[in-house]
C-alpha cells in the first residue's frame, strides 16, 4: 500500500519590517525577499509619512496572515514598530518566535529625522520573544551607547556589526552577508524543537528568482 507523502515543514516565516521610506531595490532587506524562499515584507503603507497604530495595527495583520510562526527582521523604525507591537497588542498570537532589530534609531530628544516622533516614545517593555539587536558604530540615528541602551531594555542580545552608517543601502553592503550569518545563527539558537533553519534559509528556485 502506497503511503502518502507527507509535507515538507516549511520553518518559519521571515517577515521583513521596514523603516521609514521602505527598503529599496539595493537594500538588504530587499535582497533577502528576493533570495530567501521563506522571506516576505510586512506591507506596513504610508512609508513616507508613517503612523504608529497603523503601522502596529498592519504588522499585527501580516504577523495573524502568516499561520505559521514568525520571525521578525527589522530595520530602522521598523524596529519600533515591533517594540510597540509587542506593547500595544493586548492578545498575542504567540507566533511570533524571534526578531532580528537592525539599527534602531534614537525617539528621544531631537530626533535625526522628525518624522520619527510620531513612534515617540521609546518603548521600555521587554519584549516577549528573543531578540538581537544590532546596530553599528557610526549610525547617525543613533549613538552606540544608546542601541545599547535599547537592546538593555527590550531584552535583547547586542551585536557590534562594526562601522556601517545605519546599515541600509547607502553602507554598500549588498545582501549584507554578516546579517545573513547573523540570522542563520539566531535561527539555530531557536531551532528547538519548532524551528528547521536550513529550510528556511534556502535560497529560492532559480525560476522564481528570474520572475522577479
């Protein structure tokens, strides 16, 4: 009697969280959907003029959508986005497992952009699921001291990815392979006994790669 295959765990969901303006076509983030079978973006809208609650409320939607668990990696106010998430959602899913936070930039005092004070301000709860926190040493949003202080606060581990601007496009960095290495790692750590890394790692087929 033949037996039915069974499914393959696709792992997680990787669930990319801009920051203001979106992540561009150079972005690593961008790169990562592009590559990674089981990267997607978070569509949060109004990227040049966002809003808090409904950016909070949009990523809660995405995060519900998914039916699997969730990683979040996050870039720039994409991360405060998550740490108000994690804040304002009264009901958790559970499903998300994890995030990557990249370069958080600094609500307090006067910000380096103004459109940053409507995430004003910095949310000092921890947060419900690991985390890294990575930020670099020359971030002109952020002062090194203070990604620290952020990581202290949300719980999260701290990671030094060197002298890289605020880790975006204009760092030229491409795909970012230290980031890459960085959540391949953080994938294994959560690996037990829900995660499967590898998989979700894998880069996509070629035939979808050349449909993008």
């Amino acid at each position: 009697m033949r037996q039915t295959p069974t499914k393959t765990d696709p792992g997680p969901l990787l669930l990319t969280v801009p920051g203001i303006d979106n992540s561009g076509p150079e972005h690593w983030q961008t790169l990562w959907e592009h590559d990674l079978e089981s990267c997607h973006r978070a569509e949060l809208g109004m990227w040049h003029r966002p809003h808090r609650n409904s950016w909070v409320t949009k990523l809660n939607a995405a995060i519900v959508a998914a039916r699997r668990p969730v990683v979040l990696i996050a870039h720039s106010l994409g991360c405060h986005a998550v740490a108000w998430w994690n804040t304002l959602e009264k009901k958790p899913t559970g499903r998300v497992i994890g995030a990557l936070l990249v370069a958080p930039p600094n609500l307090e005092g006067t910000p380096f952009d103004s459109r940053l004070c409507a995430f004003a301000p910095l949310v000092r709860d921890r947060l419900r699921f690991p985390s890294v926190l990575v930020a670099s040493e020359d971030d002109p949003y952020a002062s090194f001291g203070h990604s620290r202080k952020m990581a202290r606060l949300w719980g999260s581990r701290f990671v030094n990815a060197g002298w890289l601007g605020h880790i975006n496009a204009d760092s030229r960095i491409g795909d970012w392979p230290f980031g890459r290495f960085l959540l391949q790692q953080f994938l294994l750590d959560l690996e037990e006994p829900r995660m499967r890394p590898l998989r979700s790692m894998r880069p996509k087929p070629e035939n979808e790669l050349r449909a993008n």
